[in-house]
C-alpha cells in the first residue's frame, strides 16, 4: 500500500473517530442534560470509540506485518 492510501486510512480510523469524540465530549459536558446530549452520549459515542480502536489495531497489524517481512 503507497504512503498515501496509509494517509487516508489513518485519517479514516484514526484521526476522525478522535474528533467525533472530542465534539461530543464538549456537547456532553456542556449541555449535560439535553436529549441531544444523552442520544450522542449512548449511541455515536461508542461507535466512534470501537472505529478508532479498530484504526489502532489494523495499524498496529499492519507495523507487525511490516517488520516480519523485512
């Protein structure tokens, strides 16, 4: 994979998931007692968690992967 696919999948898994967390960390806590802040809180929140971890893993794969083929 060129450095520029591995640019767009770290932006993908990495990169945006952290963003989406940071806004609805700032929407939780600004407004604690708001629907929109409770439907983030139990649905966007943990998706967004579980696509960054899964970004983590494949990197971390893929750098496994890389040093047992050189």
């Amino acid at each position: 994979m060129s450095n520029k696919a591995w640019r767009i999948v770290a932006l993908l898994f990495i990169v945006v998931p952290i963003i989406i967390c940071i806004i609805i960390s700032f929407i939780i806590t600004y407004f604690p007692t708001s629907d929109v802040s409770l439907i983030l809180a139990s649905d966007f929140l943990p998706i967004a968690i579980k696509i960054q971890g899964v970004g983590i893993l494949i990197a971390i794969l893929v750098s496994i992967f890389k040093i047992k083929k050189d």
